[in-house]
C-alpha cells in the first residue's frame, strides 16, 4: 500500500539570517515547528548591512541585496499562516523589513518553491559591517544544523569578519 505524505497548510518562509536556527525561530513565534531543509536563491547576495540593531542601534544584521552573479543559501520552513504575524513583529516589519517572495530551490532537487521572506527597508541599510558574535553563532549553526555546504559557512564567516567582499558564487 502506497502511503500518501500529507501537508499542512501553511507557508513557506525562507530564513538567511538567525532565523534559520531552529531552536531560535521557535522561540521567535512562541511555538514548535516542523524541521526545514537548506535551499538556495540566486540573483542575491547576503550582506551584513541592515542596520538599526541592538541596544545601541549601530549593531548590522543580514539581508539580501539583488545581484544578478549571487547565490544565498538559507533555510526554509512550513509554518502555519498565523506565524506571519509573530515574523512581522521580530522583523520590525513593515518599517525595518519588509515581507517578499522569492524562488528557492532546495538543495539536492531541482525545483523552485516560492517562499517568503524579509528585504531590509532602504532607510535602514548602511556600510556592511561585522555582526555581533551571539547573532553570527546563531547563523552559523542554523547553516551547518540544516546541511548547507561548507564552503558557504566558511565564507559567511569571512563575510563576517569583513574578509571577504562580493557575492558568494557556487563552486568557489
């Protein structure tokens, strides 16, 4: 007997940033959720450059910026429709973030899926800088928990520590 994979409604949001910890995101949205799986979007780079975080306000955090030769990995998760809500107000959105759509294809298939995201707000967008350690943990981990190469984690670190510059480019 052939069984059949049921999906719960819901999403499909796609963390690049802290979120893509499993055990962050959940305390993000006060809930358990379901594992997710790495994914990729081209024709966008990750920078450390949105701004306006921390106590101070001066800290930088990730966003994704259009560039045509990028490529960013992330996760993605199913979540129910209502955790919107609970995104919008960590992302600060709509005034820090704002809610997008993009096409991710999972790592391994070959496949688009449309998932939601958060693009920073221009206003909050300055130099790239170096994030804070305890949010570059956070993506670090959530990047390795979920399979995403290693040669992308060790230029996210880099990318960090402002030793790199430009896009991360598959292969390289």
């Amino acid at each position: 007997m052939i069984q059949k994979r049921v999906l719960e409604p819901g999403l499909l949001y796609f963390a690049y940033g802290c979120n893509m910890d499993h055990a962050f995101l959940e305390s993000v949205l006060g809930r358990q959720i379901s594992p997710g799986w790495a994914a990729r979007v081209d024709g966008w780079r990750l920078a450390f450059n949105k701004g306006g975080e921390g106590e101070a306000g001066g800290g930088v955090v990730a966003n994704l910026v259009s560039a045509e030769e990028g490529t960013t990995y992330g996760v993605v998760y199913r979540l129910p429709f209502e955790s919107l809500a609970a995104l919008d107000e960590f992302e600060g959105a709509p005034e820090h973030y704002r809610r997008d759509t993009l096409f991710v294809e999972p790592v391994g298939r070959q496949a688009l899926q449309a998932a939601v995201t958060y693009l920073g707000q221009p206003r909050w967008i300055v130099s790239e800088g170096k994030p804070p350690e305890d949010y570059l943990d956070l993506v670090v981990r959530g990047a390795a928990t979920h399979g995403i190469p290693g040669d992308y984690i060790d230029w996210l670190r880099r990318l960090a520590n402002l030793e790199a510059v430009g896009c991360y480019r598959v292969g390289l």
